[in-house]
C-alpha cells in the first residue's frame, strides 16, 4: 500500500511530522531511503574574449559571461598585489558566480594559496583569462549543435548517493488529506506537498467515485469496466481542471488499499462497500 509522499529534509523531521500527524489521528509511515542524484553538464572552455566574441545567439552563454565579468570586477576592483584574503571573504555558497573567476585566476597563476590564505600575485586582464563555464544539459540543450561548432566543449557527469526522508500519508477521505497537507506545511519541501496536494485530490476523487460505483456493481470486473468508461475523471476548479487516467492494474491495487483502510472489502470477484 502506498500513500501521500512528502519529502522532508532530516531524520528529525520526519519523526516530528510523523508524530504530529499520528496526533491528529492521520494514518502514516515513515520511508528512508538512499537513492542516487545524475546530473549532466555541458562545459565550454576558453578565455574570456573568445566566448564573448563567439557567444552572440547563445543566450544562457551570455548571461553567464554578464555575470563572470561582473564578479571578476567585484573580485579584483579591491585587491592589491601581494595581498592575501581568506576564501571565505571571496566566495560563499550564496554567490556561486565567483567560483568561476576564482578557479580561473587560480589556474592562471594570478592568485596562489599561502599560508591558508589566497594572495594576488598580479593585476589580470579579464580578456585573457581562460574560463571554464559548465551549464545543465536540459538548460541548453537547444543550443548544443552551435555550440560544438563555436567552442571547445565537454561534458562533465555527476553522481551524488544521498539519504532521503519521506513520510507517507495512508488515507483518502479529503478532510484528513487536506488536515495533512497543513501539518505538513511546517516540516516538508515545498514540491512534495505540492505534488501530494494533487496526488491526494486524485486519489481522494477516485475513492468518492469507486466507492458510488460499488453500490451499483457488486462484481469487481464490472466495477472495473464502468470506471475504465468513465476515463478521465475531471475536477474543475476556478481557472484549472483536473484530469485523472488510469489502467486496470492501477485499479486493482487501489482497490486494495481501500480494503486495508476498511472501505470496501474484495473477495473474488465479489465487492461490498
């Protein structure tokens, strides 16, 4: 039996989401589980003159390059020769636009490392600074064919195993889903209880509408051929419709989670609600 998934980000979380919710009398489990993050980048190469020159028509490239020449001006505009900073007054997580340039002098020899601190070793002209600018695959995709023909490209993968934290919600009835995606608002991402906000109206609208189906047919293959009549099943909201699909087998498992929460009760071919 599966339920509502909603991703939360620690351990702690998820025990307190978990708690919260069993206090409000709504079914869950937690899930913990290590799955694995691949991600593609296209990487262009070159200094900053060349891609400039040649960037014209490739959007993402041009952004990128406003962006290198602004950090590079923040970088050096005041650093002297001969000084030394620590990295963390240079770079932090939240100005990742800088790592570029930094890479860069570095690479060039314009800024070497002593004694745990980055010192400028030379006044670098940002036209000559040979850059490596790297972009998701999905972000420019569309201009790959041009930028092969422009640049020296590569691409770079990166895989990632990380620990996730999940709590699933075990019900249908749409007060307790509703109450649950309140609960939720506090602990968990803000994509999975928008994911669960719609995967909970689907499957609370498809257990309404079984659940009426079965007090006319009490033979599960004709429960199942009058629903499979009525695909799509359509929510209309103000500005927004929802439209729900569906197979057989997906029927058939939904089926028995509505018996494990005591709904209706399948036996053979036979259904009571």
């Amino acid at each position: 039996m599966r339920g509502l998934r909603l991703e939360v980000l620690s351990k702690d979380d998820m025990n307190a989401l978990s708690r919260e919710l069993s206090r409000a009398g709504i079914m869950n489990r937690t899930r913990e589980e290590v799955t694995p993050e691949i991600s593609h980048y296209v990487v262009v190469k070159g200094t900053y003159a060349e891609l400039v020159e040649k960037a014209e028509g490739i959007g993402p490239l041009q952004e990128s390059l406003d962006e290198l020449e602004f950090a590079f001006g923040e970088i050096i505009s005041d650093w002297e020769v001969g000084e030394g900073k620590a990295l963390d007054g240079l770079f932090d997580e939240s100005d990742l636009g800088r790592l570029p340039v930094l890479t860069a002098l570095i690479e060039s020899g314009a800024v070497v490392e002593e004694d745990g601190k980055l010192v400028l070793m030379e006044k670098p002209v940002l036209d000559g600074l040979r850059v490596e600018l790297r972009f998701p695959i999905d972000e420019i995709e569309e201009y790959l064919e041009e930028l092969e023909k422009r640049f020296e490209t590569g691409m770079i993968t990166e895989y990632t195993m990380e620990k996730r934290y999940f709590v699933e919600v075990m019900e249908v009835e749409g007060g307790l889903v509703e109450a649950a995606l309140e609960i939720a608002e506090e602990y968990a991402t803000e994509e999975s209880i928008v994911e669960a906000m719609f995967d909970g109206i689907a499957r609370s609208v498809l257990a309404d509408v079984i659940l009426e189906l079965a007090e006319k047919h009490r033979r599960k293959n004709d429960l199942i051929k009058a629903l499979l009549e009525r695909e799509p099943i359509v929510v209309e909201g103000e500005r927004e419709r929802l439209n729900i699909y569906f197979d057989e087998e997906a029927i058939e498992d939904f089926l028995k989670e509505l018996q494990t929460l005591g709904y209706l009760k399948v036996k053979g071919n036979r259904i009571w609600v």
